[in-house]
C-alpha cells in the first residue's frame, strides 16, 4: 500500500469514530433531556423545578457546543479525504 492510501483509511477511520461520538451526543442528550425535563414538570411550583430547567439548559448547551466541535472535525476530515484524491 502506498502512503495516501494509508493517509485515506487513517482519515476513514477517524470519521467513523467522530460519526460515533456524533451518534452519542445526540442519543444521550434527548434521552437524558427528555426525562430529565419529565421528572420536573410536576414540580411547576417549587425552586427545584427552576433548578431542573438551569440544570436542563447548562446540559442542553454543553452538548450542543461539543455536538458543533465534532461535525466541524467530521468535515475537515472529509476535506482532508478529497485533498488526497487530487
């Protein structure tokens, strides 16, 4: 095998990981999300339920910004990719 080709996969298998940690961070924060948010709504009336919300946004936020970082790493691999193929 020559260099770019081994470049190619390396950069193949990256994505894949990157497209995994992608698949998480969605499952985690909607499954988590979702029944965070569902044990708190019954507590409209109570400081726990404002906690509940913060602590639901601060979470909401976190994986967004990681959610971001990842699919911007997940193109400059894929733009890495067509850069061998030239």
């Amino acid at each position: 095998m020559d260099k770019i080709q081994l470049k190619k996969n390396k950069l193949d298998l990256e994505y894949h990981g990157e497209a995994q940690k992608v698949n998480a961070f969605l499952i985690l924060l909607t499954t988590g999300l979702i029944g965070f948010i569902a044990s708190f709504i019954w507590l409209v009336n109570t400081k726990m339920f404002y906690t509940g919300v913060f602590l639901t946004f601060l979470i909401l936020f976190i994986g967004l910004i990681l959610y971001k970082k990842t699919f911007k790493r997940m193109k400059e691999i894929l733009t890495e990719i067509e850069k061998l193929n030239d």
